[in-house]
C-alpha cells in the first residue's frame, strides 16, 4: 500500500505534524506480526482502574465540589488559516491543540468522560459552522 497514491500532496505542501502517529500503510505489516490479544496485556486492568480512577477524581469530584451536572464548551478553540498547508505560519496555528483537534477529542476520551457535540450555528464573518460540546459524569448520560 502506497499512502501517497491513495492520498497525494499537492506539490509545496507542509509536512504533516502528527506526533506519536505511524504510516497508515504499516498497518498491514503490524496485523503480520501479530497483535497481542487484548486480554493478555497485564497492564490493562490496572490501566483501566487508573483511568476510571483518574476521571472521577478529576473531572466527576470535581463536578460535585462545584455542583454542576455538565460543562459547556466550544467544541473547537479556532479555525485554522486558509493556507495553513503551505504558509509555516499559519501550519503553526492551525496544528494548535483545539484546532487541529477538538477540545473534547483527547483527554474526554481518553478518561471515558462521556460527551454530545451540538451545532450551535455558523460564524457571521466567514460561514464557518460552529458546535458546543456537553460533557457529563460517565454513566449519568
């Protein structure tokens, strides 16, 4: 599999920033190796206690302490420049967490806080649609 026939680059595009990421054409090459079955990491259990541990200590105790039921924010925290593929500059901006990724995508998901994106309308300027992102204790969903 050739990534850059699938999806080529225009010429004097910026390369990607992508950290702790691989080539999606090794896929194949790691699915050969073998993959560990899921149940015999040892890690895991403890893993998923620490991360359940985590969310509630972090985010639901700190929601009782508050006394709130959900936070409300903007699902991204920018748009990112137009010539964000060429321009370094604008690449810089644009790669910002909350721009290339959405406020909620990584730590969200990573402690299982559960979430709901809303569209909330478009932006007046440039047309650019825009959402709020619901987050909430896991299991009171």
């Amino acid at each position: 599999v050739d990534g850059a026939k699938i999806f080529p680059q225009p010429p004097g595009t910026l390369p990607d920033r992508y950290e702790d990421s691989f080539d999606v054409a090794e896929y194949v090459e790691r699915a050969k190796r073998g993959v560990t079955p899921f149940l015999a990491i040892p890690e895991l259990q403890a893993g998923v206690k620490g991360l359940e541990a985590t969310r509630r200590i972090d985010f639901e105790d700190w929601l009782d302490a508050q006394r709130l039921d959900a936070v409300v924010f903007p699902a991204v925290a920018d748009v990112g420049p137009a010539d964000a593929d060429v321009n370094e500059a604008s690449a810089g901006l644009a790669w910002r967490n909350g721009t290339w990724v959405a406020n909620g995508n990584l730590v969200p998901r990573h402690l299982g806080i559960p979430t709901v994106t809303v569209p909330m309308g478009a932006m007046a300027d440039i047309g650019m649609p825009v959402g709020l992102t619901f987050a909430g204790k896991a299991y009171d969903d």
